[in-house]
C-alpha cells in the first residue's frame, strides 16, 4: 500500500479503501498511475489529467483541509516562517459500487443502477409520526382536565370484593370501616354483615356465579340482574335456602324464570344458617345488584329484627322460625325418610311424596302428622288419605323414635320441598295447637 494513503485519506476526509479504490479508479481511466494519484492527493504536485473522462458520476464536492508546511531558511537574520501555496484542493470520483460502511460516506446511492432506484443514508423521521407523538401529550393533558373529578367504577357503582374475599371499594383499595357507620336502627353492624356475606358468597358461591357475580355455570348477579329477579329480600332467602329442587313452584323470581332453566341451583339449608344466607343475600343485592346498604339491610330485616317477616307464628303468639324449622326437617327426612321415598319424593319402597302427590293425600297438616306418628300398624281405619288408599302396612310409626316437634319438622320439610306448598303457611298449619 502506497506511503501516502493514510496521508491522502486524511487531506481528503475518506477512508482508506475509498480513497485507494478512487485512486485506482483514476488511474484506470488513463491519469497516471496510482502513486502519482495518491502523492497529488496528500498534498503534493497536481495529479495527472485523465486521457478520457471517467463513466461515473461526479461525487458531491468534499473540501479536504489544506496542507500547511513551513519551511525554515537559515540566513544571517533571525528565522522566518515561509508558508508555501496552498495545494490544489482535490475531489474523489465516485467509484461504481461501495459497501455498507462507504455508502454512509454518500448522501444517497444508487442500490439498483438499471432501474434508477436511490435509497437515503441518513436516518429521517416521517413527519406523520412527529405529528402524533406531538399531538399524544396534548390529548392525555385534555383528558385529564375534563376527567379530574375521577370516572365512575363498577357495574352498581358501589363495592367490589377481591378473590380472598375481602371487601374492598371500586377502586381496588380495601374497605376501612369506621365505627357507627352503616349499624342501622338496631345497632347492627351492616358493613360486618357484607364482609361476613362476602366470604360466604366466594366460599359457596363463587364457583357457578364467578367472584365478581358476571354468571357461569349459575346466572349472571351483577349488573342489577339479582334485584330484576328478586325484587324482594325475602324471596332471594327462600331461593337460596330452598334451591330449585325444594323450590314450591315451576317458575322463579319477577320474570317468573322457570326453575331448573338456568342450571339447576343448591339449596344451602342446612349447610348454612338463616343468618349466613341473609349475610350473602345482603351482599349479593349490596355490590352486584347496585342497592343501598342500608335499603338492602332494612329490606332484608336487620332494622326489624326479621327475614322480611319468614316468621310463623303459632295460636299463643310466639314467633317460629319457619325456615329454622324447614332446615331441621330436611335433616330428619333425610335421615329417617328418604331410604323408602327417595331424596326427591319420587318414590322407591314407599309411595311418590313430589309433584303435589303429598298435598293430594294430606290436605291438612294435622292428618299426616298423624300418619307418620303411628304409621300403617297403628293406623285406626283400613283406608288413610283424602283419596281413600288402603292400608297395606307397609308405613313405619315414627312416635316412639322422633318427638312431635320433629315429625311436624320433617313434615314440613316434606309438603314445602316435596308438596309445594307455601313455607309459611306450612309451618303455620303444622305448629298450631290443634295439630
């Protein structure tokens, strides 16, 4: 490689393999020889005129920086500076094809000669894209002026309540209650009986209706939907405590759904209390069906000290508790009932007790108290029933094994469950004194 390369290259502002590559390009083109191209260029004599014009381009000006010398003369005086002529200033030619790493040496190049086709070097931003990101913090700054006061959240605008079943407020932030707030004319702590409600409702129903009441395998709760299907508090109790199989009839709720149409649903007693199906009957119509607390509370009976009056009472006036005295039936029939009648009433060894049958025969709750006390043996005539049904003596006496709150229990459990008959007139029937 010729000495004066590095120095060509430098007076030139190239690289070293363009200028050597431009240099032999000048030289093929009849203008001396390389050395002599690269001597001129580095700052010496003037280079060589081509013989013929070169078939390329004229390469965009570039001023190399000029070659200073000084030269010392000595005489007799003191020395002096002697600053020679400026060198021709020189421009590459440009060669026919460069690399990746030359062609950034070039404000454009030509990537397809025969088509004419040129493609930019430099880096530039489209100016539609400089618009938009300009235009991104405009917007956001709008909205958040014209939004400061906050957006709504959540379907009932009230409370939300996480996966562990904490409650917490729209904004996913925990509830911190403050003593006094919510507790209702009876001093009541609602705010305690949702959270006990939510802890129910992800415990036991979460796995049909989803943890935020949206509906899978159970209907959809939120959104209002559980207040348009149980405009009363008291019949969201009874349907959740009942279920569709002990439900008294064929449809449910104000739209008068059928039962079983929407999957078939539990009935919760006697796994839960009245009081823990109130608690999620509470928070099912609080944070999904959007109702005020209080309004829920006072419906539901906190502030009057009852499940929307789901209360018997007997001829003395002391209260029953209806649906206390319907999950202790369902215990009994299930335990000493259901071996000959099957779980539904359908019938096994015994005769079907569902779809009415019950009420067909016994009418009055006091004849099949009577029944199931002293059975088929004991039974005084040969025929027993409304209908007249013989007396095959296949029907145990229960008088010896339950007391008589017992079998009025499983009897009502039976006609409620079974019969269809209305819980509160069931239980007012079978425990008043004449029975």
């Amino acid at each position: 490689m010729s000495e004066f390369l590095s120095a060509a290259a430098a007076n030139i502002g190239g690289p070293e393999d363009l200028v050597q590559r431009s240099a032999e390009a000048r030289s093929a083109a009849g203008g001396g020889t390389v050395e002599e191209i690269l001597t001129a260029w580095a700052g010496g004599a003037t280079p060589p005129t081509p013989s013929a014009p070169a078939a390329v381009e004229a390469p965009p000006a570039v001023e190399p920086t000029p070659v200073v010398t000084e030269t010392t003369i000595e005489t007799g005086a003191p020395e002096a500076a002697v600053s020679t002529p400026a060198p021709v200033r020189q421009f590459l030619p440009t060669p026919d094809r460069v690399n990746r790493r030359e062609a950034m040496a070039f404000d454009q190049v030509t990537t397809v000669a025969t088509a004419g086709l040129k493609e930019r070097t430099s880096v530039r931003v489209p100016r539609w894209l400089v618009a938009i990101l300009a235009a991104i913090p405009i917007i956001a700054g709008g909205y958040l002026v014209v939004n400061s006061g906050g957006v709504d959240c959540g379907e009932a605008g009230q409370m939300g309540v996480d996966f562990a079943g904490q409650l917490q407020t729209c904004n996913q932030q925990a509830f911190v209650f403050t003593p006094g707030q919510s507790a209702g004319s009876g001093g009541v702590d609602l705010i305690a009986e949702l959270q006990a409600g939510a802890e129910l409702y992800q415990a036991d129903c979460a796995a049909c209706h989803t943890a935020d009441g949206s509906g899978g395998v159970g209907p959809q709760l939120n959104g209002g939907a559980v207040i348009e299907t149980w405009a009363a508090c008291s019949e969201h109790v009874d349907w959740v405590a009942l279920g569709s199989s002990g439900w008294p009839d064929p449809t449910y709720g104000s739209q008068s759904k059928p039962v079983g149409g929407g999957g078939l649903m539990p009935g919760f007693v006697p796994k839960l209390t009245k009081a823990e199906i109130i608690q999620i009957v509470l928070f099912e119509r609080v944070t999904f069906g959007g109702q005020d607390l209080d309004e829920a509370g006072a419906d539901c009976g906190y502030e009057v000290g009852g499940a929307d009056d789901a209360a018997a009472g007997d001829e003395t006036g002391n209260s029953i508790d209806a649906l206390a005295e319907f999950t202790a039936g369902k215990d009994l029939y299930t335990a000493t009932c259901q071996a000959c009648h099957a779980a539904d009433g359908s019938a096994l060894v015994g005769p079907a007790l569902s779809g009415g049958a019950v009420l067909e025969t016994f009418p009055a709750c006091a004849a099949q108290i009577d029944w199931v006390s002293v059975g088929s043996i004991g039974w005084p005539d040969p025929t027993y029933g409304a209908q007249g049904k013989p007396v095959n003596g296949g029907m145990p006496g229960f008088e010896a094994q339950l007391s008589l709150d017992e079998i009025k229990q499983a009897v009502v459990y039976v006609r409620v469950a079974l019969g269809g008959a209305d819980l509160n007139e069931a239980v007012a029937d079978c425990f008043s004194n004449e029975t």
